[in-house]
C-alpha cells in the first residue's frame, strides 16, 4: 500500500514517522480512560416505557413539542 505524504505546512500534532513526539501514546491511553470512565458512569434504559403515542395521520409521541 503506497501513502501518500503530508503536504508541506500539513498540522499534524504530534509529528510523524522516527521523530514522533512520545507524549502521543500518552494522549492515545488517556483518551481510552477517558472512555472507559464514562461508559461506565452511564447506563442505557428502556425509553419505550415513558413513550405514550398519539393515533394520527402521522404516529407522534404524546410530549413532543417545538
């Protein structure tokens, strides 16, 4: 596979190839525990039971306003 290489003034934050900054894999970790904490601080529930719809034209939920 052939990449193509950066334009010249291309941003790129944390540098690329043999000189890469080492604070990137950092950044990578603390994004993935950044992640962890809050999948785990949420939970899905079941929204299908506070849903009332109204019988129309068209099927609508009952508190739907704009």
């Amino acid at each position: 596979m052939v990449q193509n290489p950066p334009r010249p003034n291309t941003y790129m934050p944390f540098g690329n190839g043999v000189h890469s900054c080492p604070g990137s894999e950092l950044a990578k970790l603390e994004v993935l525990v950044l992640l962890h904490h809050l999948t785990l601080s949420y939970s899905l529930g079941d929204a299908c039971s506070q849903l009332a719809i109204v019988k129309s034209i068209c099927l609508q939920p009952l508190n739907l306003s704009f």
